[in-house]
C-alpha cells in the first residue's frame, strides 16, 4: 500500500469519533461487526491488518460525511472472481454477520488507495440501497443491484455506474474526491482512469482457452486447457474454432 494513505487513518478516525453520534444507522450496528473491527485493527501477525483499519475508518467516514443509512459493515479481503472488484452480500454470511463487504485480494496491489476506496463506497451505496428496501418492507426492488435509484445514488455521490454495474468517477471535482482530499488520501488519475468502462482488469491466470461452435444464433461455448483442441457439436455438426478476443 501506497504512501498516501499512511496519515489517512488517523485524520478518519478522528473525524468520525466526534461526529457519530449524529448517524442514527450507525447505532443500529451489531455488536459483532464492532467487535469484528476492533480484532481486525489489533492483529500482529496479520499482514493485512494495516489495509483493513484503513478501510474501517474510510467506511465510517463515508457514512458520516455522506449520510449513508446504513451501519457499519464487516469488512472483508478476499480472493473473488477476477471479473468482481467487490461484493455486498444480501442478509447475513454465514457467520450470521450483517452488511458483509469484501474487496477482491486481488487487486490489492494492482490499485492505488484512492480506488480502493470508490469500490469500497459502491458497496456502501449497496448496503444503504438493501436498508432502506428492508425498512420500507420493498421486496420488489431487493436485490436489484444496480437499479435507477442506485445510479442516482451513486453519481450524486460521484461515482457514474451503467445497469452491469460497471463503475467509473466523476472527474474532481466530486463528492467522493472532495472526502478524499480532504482526508489526506491522494489522487492521480489519466484520462483512461475516468473514460474506462471499468477499473484497470486483471487478467486470470486460468490455462482454459475459449473455443465455440457454429449455432446460431446462440452458439455453445467450451473452455479447455488443449492447444489442439478437436470436437464437433452434435447440433450444428460444426467443429469448434478458437474464440477471436
């Protein structure tokens, strides 16, 4: 992790711990999730401990300064898909915990702080999104991940998210760039960063190679690990090609 978001936490956390009291939500929050956070800031042997109390205080500090409904989340790095920079998790995990959010292990490195932290809010405006649809007893918007309320929520808050959930940020300046800025963290983004359909990809590392057949319209599609892969579909009766990229 970069230098820039070494004062960070400090200034976060400071921020927050004189104004929570003002977030109703926020004292709604489950004893496990601050209990889960306190354990996570403490951990010696952890080499991650440093990240995730960045992303404790940088939650908190979102849901202050944006007014977020919702409490503090159990957050969480893991190894997800390539595809996924993050996941809100509907309910409870299976530890019975609520709000779960996980950042994507993956690319960690791969990212600067700064965008980090917009994925870490798309997850927030979830978590809001799935409180208020609880609240109100709305269980036909529920799980509509990426609904119109969810965009207009998103981009007041700056960040520009298509149906697929694709993500991107409004340039600075923005609601999201004016809390970092004002929380110490840098930024430094090109023209690609903010043009981008989606955050830099990380290729997988997986062997499988995509080849298909020659159904039309909806052509069947095979991944194998084999260079010289030789098959015929039994229902166009077509061999399988390569998939151009």
């Amino acid at each position: 992790m970069k230098k820039t978001a070494e004062h960070f936490e400090k200034h976060a956390s400071t921020t927050v711990a004189t104004s929570l009291h003002n977030a109703s939500t926020l004292d709604e929050t489950e004893s496990i999730n601050v209990a889960l956070r306190k354990h996570q800031n403490h951990l010696d042997d952890w080499d991650k401990a440093e990240l995730i109390g960045q992303l404790n205080a940088l939650a908190e500090l979102f849901i202050f300064q944006f007014k977020l409904e919702t409490s503090i989340p159990a957050i969480m790095l893991d190894c997800l898909d390539y595809r996924r920079y993050g996941h809100f998790r509907l309910d409870r995990n299976g530890f019975g915990m609520l709000n779960e959010i996980a950042i994507n292990e993956k690319y960690i490195d791969a990212l600067s702080f700064w965008q980090i932290a917009s994925i870490l809010l798309h997850e927030l405006i979830h978590a809001e999104q799935q409180h208020i649809y609880k609240l109100n007893n709305d269980l036909t918007e529920r799980g509509n991940y990426h609904n119109k309320a969810f965009r207009q929520r998103a981009l007041l808050l700056g960040l520009i998210v298509d149906q697929k959930g694709h993500t991107r940020c409004v340039p600075p300046p923005s609601p999201l760039f004016d809390v970092l800025d004002k929380a110490g963290i840098e930024f430094c983004y090109q023209a690609e960063d903010i043009e981008s359909e989606n955050l830099p990809i990380i290729v997988g590392k997986s062997k499988l190679k995509p080849w298909i057949c020659s159904c039309n319209p909806k052509p069947i599609h095979v991944q194998v690990a084999v260079k010289d892969f030789e098959a015929i579909c039994l229902k166009c009766g077509h061999r399988f090609v390569k998939k151009e990229k």
